[in-house]
C-alpha cells in the first residue's frame, strides 16, 4: 500500500506541474485518499509537494459529500466558499480525489481538475509497479533466453522469482524447482549476500565467486543491478557467465598468436641441426623447458614452434618478459589480483597471465631478470599446479607448461645468489642452447638472401643481390647482435642500394671489423672494394670499433675480443698502440 501511495504521489507531482501554464488563479491542489485523508498539498507559488498538515486545518471543517464534483460551505468570518473535488480512479475504485479551494463558481476550474483527475488515473493504470511486474513477466523467458549468459531475479525478500535456460545449464539446476525457493538455499556460499546492494543502492560488476553445486566446483562471474521503484527497494537483477567462457574470449585478446614452425626455420649447420631434432622431442613431452642464447639468436621461434607442434597447440601462448615489467607489478602481472588488493587496482580486481594462459603455454622471456621473490612464488605454482591473486586466498587450478628463455648463464646466476637453485631444476628439465650466428657456419648466406627478400616485400621495394664481397664481409662479421642485427642490416642496405648490396652499402663498424679480421687473418685475403678515404681513415675506424666494443662489454677484455674476432693478446696490443 505505502508503495502505492508513494507513486500516486510521484504521479501527482507531474500532473499539477503540467497545468502551470494555465491563468487559473489556483494556489494549491490537495491530494486525500479515499477516507478523505489528507497526503499531501501541491504550492503552485512554489511550484513542489508540501506535507504540511496543519495548515490544512480547514479540511476538518468539511463536510464531505462521497464522489461530489463540487460544494459550498461557510466557516469563520469567511462567509462563502466554494471546494472542487474530483474522484481519482485505480483498478475501477475511487482511490483518492484532488479538492481545490476557490473564493468564487468557476467552471474552468471543474474543468482543469477534471482533466488532471483523468490524467493521474490514466498514469496509475499504465505504469503499476512496472519494477515489480518486471520481476515476474512472463514474457522474460522469451526475452531472456536469447542471450548466452545467466539471468537470475531475486525478490527483495531473497526469494529467486525466475532463471533463464542459460543460467540452470550453467548451475546445473532444474528451472522448474528454482522459483520461489530462497536463494541462500540456492547458491549457499554467494558473500556477501547480493541483496546487499538494495542497501548500497551500488551495482556489482563482474564479481568473481566459487560455488560447489551438485555439479561439481563452478567459477563463475557475476554482475547484479538492485532495483528501486519511488526510491524503494524492489528486489535484484543478477547475470552471470562462467569463467572457462570469458577465458576463452580473453585468449584471443591477451595470447600472441604463434606463428612460427619448425618448417619457417632456414638453417644447414650441423649445430642448428642438432637443435631442431632435441626441440622436435620437447615438442612432444608436457615438461618445463630452459632456451638458453645470445639476444637476437631467436629464442621465441623456437618457443613457439614447439608450443605449435605441441598437444597445447590452438591454446593460448602468453609471451611475458621478465625484464620489462616494473619489479613491483610482477606479481599482480603474473598471478591477477582481487578487488581491493592494493591502492590504485582496478575495481573488480583483475586476472593474471598464468590464469589467461591456462591450458596453454607461458613463454617466461628474461627468466634470469625476475625478482627473487617472485622466483619463490613461481615455484611455488610450478610444485602445488596452482596460482593465488594477489589480495587473495582462494587456489585457482593451473594448467600451463612453462617454457623459459634466457641470455645469461643461469648457472653463474644460482653461484652468484641472483637465482634460486630449486627454481632452476623446475625450469631444467629439459635444456635448448640455441648456437649466436657467427657458430651456424653456412648458414649466414641463407639467413642474408631470405632476409633481402623479406625486406623487400615489407619495404615494397626490388629484391637486390648481394654481391660476393658484401657476402664474404657479411660471413667473416662476428655479429654480436645475431639474427636480429642481421636483419636491420639488410634493410638499411636495401633503403641505400639498387640492383646490388656493395660492400659501400653495409655500416662502418661492420667495414672495419672486416678490415680488422684481415690484418689478423693475413692468409686469408679479402677483396674489398673502398675510396682512399675509407682507407685513410681505416686506424681511426679501428679505433673507435675497439673503443665501442670494450664500452659495450664494460671492459671486459675477453668478451670483446671474442665479439671482435680476435685473440685476446691481439686486442692487448691494439690497446696499447691506441693508447685506449
């Protein structure tokens, strides 16, 4: 009833504030109910509901006449004046009536309160309780039963009112059984309670919970919108979707797509060889793999072409690169986090890469650069098959292969306290060394060709030849930088050549290494078509190759020789004929 009374109220609001155009000379419209109760007043000097009863004294004087349009009467020192009452109609009955004061007959006015009379009616009739109604359509199966989530109607007393199709598949719930039963019952474990938010007034978004239901352990997401009506609390709209579906989704958002095969590899050395039959064999276990090599030697291709040729293919393959991410973010980054877990998380809170990754593969890039706290918490996922968001305490099942890359000597790293020993063996079940580019012997050649007519296509630009000079340049080079130096060679040479890459054609530290290597290697005389200038300038361009190469090593004098060509005594006397 109090509901009722509250959208009559509403209503009445609306209708007097619709006739402000009129010159009616009208000050106020009283609204009684049908024991001729007063509710409530509208001021049209004011323009708002007033809830002043007292001054509405006169009304006690009145001597009603049910359902009259209008009367006169006298009181006071007032000596005549005249009330206007019209009835207003809900569900055929006359449920309250709207009385005006006037000091004088006007049938304009009859008319006014008339009309006004109908048009509240005319809304209590059209628009009852559409929030409740809304609760128990029946045309929401209809409606409902489209979208592929659940859809789930709680009355405000907690009683369930309706569930879509989708939503008893995803509980494993008969839809027949579920209305009217009490939804703790239900769902005994949902906290807090989602009627909780008829008190917040708050919508839940995307709220992760774990129920055990006969069908076994569910992760679900929920998502609820109480419902009000006049500022009343009405009951609760919850939709839900399982987690395996919006996983599924996420893949495509979050993995890289893994491309390469062991087929796109381009090698003939017997070192590549070696490689690519022990990956093959990896491919076809489930254990940890370690890929150790130099920056650039391709350690995610062939990550990649084992996860391809792997039981995980058609999974997601989550790259995470140890060494990019801030060292306070990792954790959150690799295992998610809940609502609230820290200040500045994402409402709602958010999933982790292991958890995106599930049923797939992580591919840990830079292993050798995670924090050694986060070594502990990986390890931890690696022994128990599990991972716990950060804020959390619930154990979400893990079901990855991790496989590792790295540039450093992980073993030097266990000795020098930078890496945990038992992560280490986790991770070393089965071990890949991926050879630099100056130990594929054969394979610069092919690598060079493919790499010109890669550029090319991307560049859109004619595919030039190498020349013999360049190649031989090319294949004395050390390439401290591999297969990725390479290539960025090979398009800044096409940028500046024509129809042939020229030895002119490739960068100065590259001319001078190979100058360099032929002063070492006199028996091995190379051809190399420079200016005289080039020539001249040959002691400062060795020079300053030197220089660059020990700054980059940080001085490390065997480091530099091996990334120069050279032998250590070798590069002691360059040293000291520079005066470096």
């Amino acid at each position: 009833m109090k509901t009722l009374i509250d959208s009559v109220i509403g209503y009445f609001q609306k209708v007097c504030s619709s006739i402000g155009k009129y010159e009616t000379g009208i000050s106020e419209i009283i609204l009684v109910s049908d024991l001729h109760t007063y509710l409530c007043h509208y001021d049209f000097q004011e323009r708002k509901i007033e809830f002043n009863e007292e001054s509405m004294y006169w009304m006690k004087r009145v001597k009603w006449r049910e359902y009259s349009h209008f009367n006169s009467f006298s009181y006071g020192e007032i000596q005549s004046e005249w009330i206007y009452s019209q009835p207003v109609s809900h569900k055929d009955e006359h449920k309250y009536f709207l009385v005006i004061k006037y000091p004088e007959n006007n049938k304009k006015i009859l008319q006014i309160l008339d009309l006004l009379a109908k048009q509240l009616s005319y809304q209590l009739v059209t628009q009852p309780n559409l929030t409740s109604l809304f609760l128990q359509s029946t045309y929401q199966q209809q409606i409902t039963n489209t979208i592929d989530e659940g859809y789930l109607t709680v009355d405000k007393k907690g009683i369930i009112t309706f569930i879509n199709q989708t939503g008893t598949k995803i509980l494993g719930l008969d839809e027949n059984e579920l209305p009217g039963q009490p939804l703790i019952e239900v769902l005994p474990n949902f906290y807090p309670s989602p009627l909780d938010t008829l008190n917040t007034k708050e919508n839940w978004v995307y709220r992760e919970v774990f129920f055990d239901l006969p069908k076994g352990k569910i992760h679900l997401i929920f998502s609820v919108i109480p419902l009000f009506e006049n500022g009343l609390p009405v009951g609760i709209v919850i939709t839900f979707k399982e987690m395996k579906i919006i996983m599924k989704k996420l893949e495509s958002l979050a993995s890289i797509k893994p491309i390469f095969q062991f087929e796109d590899i381009i090698y003939k050395s017997r070192a590549m060889q070696e490689l690519i039959k022990t990956a093959k064999v990896a491919a076809t276990t489930e254990s940890n793999i370690l890929i150790e090599g130099e920056s650039g030697t391709g350690k995610e291709l062939i990550a990649q072409s084992i996860h391809n040729q792997s039981q995980r293919r058609g999974k997601p393959f989550i790259v995470i690169d140890c060494s990019s991410i801030p060292r306070d973010l990792v954790e959150s980054e690799l295992f998610g986090y809940v609502d609230g877990a820290f200040t500045g998380a994402r409402k709602g809170g958010r999933l982790g890469k292991f958890e995106v990754a599930n049923g797939g593969t992580v591919f840990l890039d830079e292993i050798g650069e995670m924090p050694l706290e986060i070594q502990v918490k990986l390890l931890r996922v690696l022994q128990s098959l599990t991972i716990t968001r950060v804020g959390g305490h619930v154990p979400i099942p893990s079901n990855v292969r991790i496989i590792a890359a790295t540039n450093r000597n992980l073993e030097e790293e266990v000795e020098n306290d930078n890496f945990r020993l038992d992560l280490y063996y986790r991770l070393n079940v089965l071990q890949l060394t991926v050879p630099p580019l100056r130990g594929r012997e054969g394979d610069i050649p092919l690598l060079a060709k493919t790499l010109v007519e890669v550029a090319a296509n991307r560049t859109n630009r004619y595919s030039p030849k190498i020349s013999m000079e360049t190649m031989k340049i090319l294949e004395s080079y050390s390439w401290p930088g591999n297969i990725r130096e390479l290539e960025n060679i090979i398009e800044r040479a096409i940028l500046i050549s024509h129809d042939v890459i020229k030895p002119e054609h490739l960068p100065k530290n590259i001319l001078s290494a190979s100058l360099l290597s032929v002063r070492c290697n006199p028996v091995q005389p190379l051809s190399i078509n420079l200016t005289n200038n080039n020539v001249n300038s040959f002691r400062w361009m060795e020079k300053e190759l030197i220089l660059n190469t020990l700054q980059n090593v940080n001085w490390n004098k065997s480091l530099a020789a091996r990334k120069l060509g050279i032998s250590r005594s070798n590069l002691y006397e360059k040293i000291a004929k520079y005066e470096i």
